[in-house]
C-alpha cells in the first residue's frame, strides 16, 4: 500500500489471486471552472463516471466555479486547495487565454501540471430555421456587415471566440469588428443560439453533436485539417476559409503536493486513459486523445502560453 490524498486518505494496492487490483482514490475532488454544460464540465462528469467503472476511484465529486473565463475558478483553487492531493482542476486552452487578457496574478505556473487529455475541434452552426444555410452565407454577411454577425460561444479570448477572430482575419475582416457574444457555459450559449439571440453558434463538437443528429441544429463548418471519420461536417479550409485550430483539456493538481500524492493522481490517471470507459467517452464525444504525462505536459504548457499570446495580439484581444 502506498498511501495518498489529504494527508492519510488512502491510494490503496489491493491485490487478489497475488495480482494487484486497479488503485483507488478515494475523496477527489474535480473542479471545472465554468458553469455545467461545457467542455471542462463535460470533461470532468466523463472523468467521474470513468474512474468509478475503471474502479480507479470510490468516491469523485465534480464542483463547478464560473467566471471571467476559469479564472475566478483557478484563484479559488490555488487560494483554496494548496498542498491538497485530493483536487484536480480541469483546465484548457480557454482557461489560457483568459489568464492572457484578463492579465489573471495567478497563472497555470501556480498550479501543479497531471496530464493533458484530449483536444476537440469546434463547430459553426445554427437552429434549422436560420436563413443561413452555408459557411458561404455567413461569410457573404460578415463582409458585408461584420457587426450583423453575432457569434455565441464562450467566454472572451476563448478558442470559440479565437476561431470566430480568425474566420473573420482570413475572409478580410477586421477581427476587432466581430459581434462576439461570450457566456459562461455551454449551457447558456445553447439557450442563446437555438433562441436565435445570435447569429451563429461556435464551440466543440462533442458538445454539441447531439442537436445535429437529432435535427435541432445545422452544422456549417467543423475546424479540423480534414474531415473526421463518421462525421459529416465541410471543414473550414475545403470550403475556402484557411482556419484549422482545435481546443486541448488538460488536469493541473495544487502546488506543494507531496511527491506521493503527485504520483498517485498521475498513475491513476494514466489508468483512466487507458480504460475502456474512458476511450468510449473519447469515440463517442469525438474528442481527440492528446494525453500527455506530466512533464511533457509541463513544456506543452509553455509553449502554448507563448502560441496564446502571439494569436490573441494579432486578434486584438492581448497587449
């Protein structure tokens, strides 16, 4: 046994018929810095249902903290969980851009890298009432009037809100110009966008996947290099817009965790990946696995920080 997870909470080894038995953590805590209905929501409630069935944990609470695009959840969980082994924030590329604009005091340098997940590449679309039909609609009247388009999907300097930026810089238009309309969760920008607040919705392709298939919403364009498998979605660059950019959810544990502790979420990680509740999660969501271990997560990390910061200056959105 080897033990783990706020001071004396068990990680334990059992073993049966001499071979030893998946771990087990008990009391983890995952927090998902944004309201339900999200990407890092979705995440988080797909890691609770995954570790359970994988008997990797006995006991996974998901807790939600929105605001200012995961950063009021990320100051709580550095202020609040320091030198816990029982917590894990789901954090993403989203979360990076928001540390960037918001000039966030705490950074992903404040927390302590577990591993990187999954990527996901974002969707346009629109309720199936929309007068819009294709990507060339949108973009006929985005150049014709950039603030009669209203995007609806995350929050400010979101990969939503990036991908939006980028559409309009490669069509013609001035990124600063975009009528981008953020919200706190996937949640709220679904209420939006099949209310017909907004324009066209934009965001990952596992969250929204369901309106599709069931008819409720058209799909116009997926941000992928190239069309996924089983999935029946033009890309961006096929239908002449030269964007491809996907979004990447990754674990971040508290700074000054023992090293035991450290290890034991890696390895029960690790587990959980390799599961097959976890890589259905993956197949079905259409979600990309990316994991990484935690030191190459670690330099993933800062080179995304720099890749941010070039993107979100060219859009206008850092300084």
């Amino acid at each position: 046994m080897f033990t783990s997870l706020l001071g004396g909470a068990a990680l334990a080894l059992t073993c049966a018929a001499g071979v030893p038995a998946a771990a087990q953590v008990k009391n983890l805590e995952l927090i998902a810095p944004a309201n339900p209905g999200g990407g890092w929501d979705q995440t988080a409630r797909a890691m609770q249902s995954a570790l359970q069935q994988a008997g990797l944990a006995s006991s996974v609470q998901v807790q939600n903290i929105a605001g200012a695009g995961g950063t009021v959840g990320l100051a709580q969980f550095v202020t609040s969980k320091k030198r816990r082994g029982d917590a894990i924030l789901v954090a993403g590329q989203t979360l990076q851009g928001a540390i960037i604009t918001h000039k966030s005091p705490v950074t992903l340098n404040d927390i302590t890298p577990v591993a990187r997940l999954v990527g996901e590449y974002e969707i346009l679309f629109v309720p199936t009432n929309s007068p819009i039909t294709s990507l060339g609609d949108l973009v006929a009247k985005l150049k014709s009037d950039p603030g009669s388009v209203s995007w609806g999907g995350g929050s400010i300097a979101s990969t939503d809100h990036i991908i939006a930026g980028l559409i309009a810089k490669t069509v013609g238009v001035d990124p600063a110009k975009i009528n981008y309309i953020a919200h706190s969760g996937g949640g709220e920008a679904l209420g939006a966008i099949l209310g017909g607040h907004v324009t066209v919705g934009i965001g990952g392709y596992g969250e929204y996947q369901s309106l599709i298939t069931d008819g409720k919403a058209r799909a116009l364009a997926i941000s992928s290099e190239q069309r996924l498998p089983g999935v029946d979605i033009p890309t961006l660059k096929e239908q002449g817009v030269d964007v491809a950019f996907f979004n990447w959810r990754g674990l971040m544990a508290p700074l000054g965790i023992r090293d035991a502790d450290r290890k034991a979420l890696e390895d029960a990680i690790a587990k959980m990946v390799a599961s097959p509740a976890w890589k259905e999660t993956v197949a079905k969501r259409q979600w990309t696995d990316l994991y990484q271990p935690a030191d190459q997560f670690a330099a993933f990390i800062k080179e995304d920080r720099a890749k941010m910061e070039g993107i979100l200056t060219d859009l206008g959105l850092a300084k």
